[in-house]
C-alpha cells in the first residue's frame, strides 16, 4: 500500500485527548451551572434554529468535525482488495451487529433492569440516545487508538474511509429502523438533514481541502504544516458544544443526577462486548495485532461528535436523548484506554511476521 494513503504517524494521545473525561466533567459543571443561574443564555440560544437544527451548536460541530474529515484519504479505498479480512470484520461489527446489541442492551437496562428507577418515557429517550450512539462508528479517535496499539496506519485509514461512506447511506435507515422499533417518531426530514449537515458536508470540504492543499503545497505540508493548525478545534468544538447541551439539561441533570451513571452503564458495557467480539475475531481470523486491534478499536468506540450533533438535531438540545449521547463521551475515553492497554498485553495472541493480512 503506498506511503501517501497513510496518515502522519501522531505522537500518541495528546493532552485534550487524554484528559478528555475531566474536561467533559468540567463542561458539565460548568453547563449546568449557567442553566442553573443563567437560564436567559440557554434560553437565548435556543431560539436560534433552522429546520430543528440549533444554529450555535451546528456551527460548533462543524468545528469539530472538519479537522477529522481531513484525515480522511479515500484514494486508499483503492486497496482495500489486499485486507479483506480485517475490513469485513470492521464492517460486521459496525453494522450488522453493533446497533442492534446497542439496542437491545439498551432496552433490557432503561426497560427492564432499572425500570423501578426510570420513568418509561425517560428511558425510551435514553435508548433512543445509545442507538444513535451505537449506529455511529467511530471515524476520529481510531487514529490515536491505532497509534498506541502500533497499528497498521494505512489499514487504519481505509477502515475509517469505508465506515465514512458507509455512513453516508446506512445511518438513517438503522437509526430510523430502530427508534421505530422502540416507539419513537422519527422526523426523517431532520434526520436526512443532520447526515446531510454533520456528514456530507463536512466530509466533502475535507476531501476538496485535501485535494486543493497537496495538489498545491504536497502531501508533506499537508500532514505537517495544514492538519496541525487544527490540532485542538475539534476538542474545543466538542466542549463548547457540551457546555451549551449541559446548560439546556440543567433541569434534567440537577432533577435526575443517578440517571448519569445509569446512562454509563449499558455503553460501558456496549463497548466492553463489541472490542471483545471484534478482537476476537481478529485472533480466530488470525489477523496480525496491527490489524486486528485497531478493528476492535473501532468496534468498540463510536463518532460520539456525529452522535451527539443528530440526537441534537432530532430532539433538541435540552432532550434527554441529546443527555444521553453526551454521557457517551463522558465514559469512552477511559474505557477505550483500558482496553488499549488490553490490546498492547495481549500482542501474543496474534501472529508475529509483519506480511500484509489477507
């Protein structure tokens, strides 16, 4: 596979990165207390919508969702007929299995094991959120994953690239198929939009920046001088846009705080059961570590950025479905760097020789 369908190998997991847990506890905070004492803010900005789409927060998700996008090297997609096997297990588990496990684990906790706990309308939003959690696989974070399980990086991009065209035509019909199931009506007009808006758009300008950039200054400038002047947009994106979703949940939060962990609870186990199936997978497929871990990766975590901007879009920022994908981001980052170590301990596993999987 050549060199210039690989993305720049990155450092490790960067500071915002790491830490991302505590800054998402820190939005919280800070949400709820300008819901709390400054309710005119929340207030203000929700009158600012097109099409039930907030205008403030879409702008904010444009923000962090772009800088991903141009990592992004569809020319790999090329290929993808020399690995088959560790792309047919990313695509299985993303999309014939991880949804639906999202859904009916979602179900059997917010329905069944914590019905004495939660409202039933409550917890049909909650599982309305885990869906649109679960039918999102993850297109960003993969990369610093892979980086620190030593990953095969030009595999790692045509499993990212194929996800992100798969997006553009399976997440709606999943998503809508499954918030059917459970009752909820879908406005498929709103959620067209959101793919449209949180998907394609971005995912276009990031490809025709590409393009224009190397076309223009080459591929080294690219990855070294264009991608890193947008290293931190998308963290700070992400957290201004969940400081505005904490101020609009104000309420929900200061009323129902037990419901965060309760939220925790099927999406740790979500990703705890969809890393173990991929990974292991990978060790009966007998697929090397560097192919196999970050297929697990992406198995287990999601595009919580592109969750979190359709729950928005779909139901409001003040939902407790919006509440729900947002707890998403709050537990990922810890799990998945659990698991990393996981993968790095268990190298053994899989065959050692470095020959391209098959």
């Amino acid at each position: 596979m050549p060199d210039e369908s690989s993305p720049h190998p990155a450092p490790g997991i960067g500071f915002f990165d790491r830490f991302l847990t505590v800054w998402v506890i820190a939005c919280m905070v800070l949400g709820v207390l300008i819901g709390r004492f400054l309710p005119g803010v929340p207030d203000l900005l929700g009158r600012w919508e097109y099409a039930n789409v907030s205008i403030p927060i879409a702008l904010l998700i444009w923000v962090m969702i772009y800088p991903m996008m141009l990592k992004v090297d569809f020319a790999s997609i090329r290929n993808v007929g020399r690995n088959p096997k560790g792309l047919f297990v990313t695509w299985v588990a993303n999309w014939l299995v991880k949804p639906f496990s999202m859904f009916a684990l979602a179900s059997l906790f917010f329905y069944v094991v914590f019905a004495p706990l939660i409202p039933a309308d409550l917890g049909r939003d909650y599982v309305a959120g885990a869906v649109i959690l679960g039918a999102a696989p993850c297109t960003a974070m993969v990369f610093v994953w892979s980086q620190l399980t030593k990953g095969d990086p030009a595999y790692t991009v045509v499993q990212v690239a194929t996800n992100d065209l798969i997006i553009l035509v399976a997440f709606t019909p999943i998503v809508g198929f499954l918030l059917g199931i459970g009752g909820i009506q879908i406005p498929w007009a709103t959620l067209l939009l959101s793919v449209v808006l949180f998907v394609v758009i971005p995912l276009g300008g990031g490809v025709l920046t590409r393009v224009l950039v190397v076309r223009r200054r080459g591929l080294a400038y690219f990855q070294d001088g264009f991608i890193p002047k947008f290293q931190n947009a998308t963290i700070v994106g992400l957290l201004a846009t969940l400081v505005l979703i904490f101020a609009f949940q104000a309420d929900v939060i200061l009323a129902n705080p037990l419901h965060i962990v309760l939220i925790a609870v099927p999406l740790v186990v979500q990703t705890i059961l969809m890393f173990s199936l991929t990974y292991g997978a990978g060790r009966l497929l007998r697929l090397p570590h560097r192919v196999a871990a970050p297929a697990a990766m992406i198995g287990g975590s999601n595009f919580f950025e592109l969750a979190v901007a359709v729950a928005v879009a779909l139901f409001g920022a003040n939902s407790p479905v919006a509440l729900a994908t947002t707890v998403g981001v709050l537990v990922e980052v810890p799990v998945m760097l659990g698991l990393v170590r996981f993968a790095n301990k268990t190298t053994r596993w899989f065959p050692s020789d470095r020959r391209p999987a098959s």
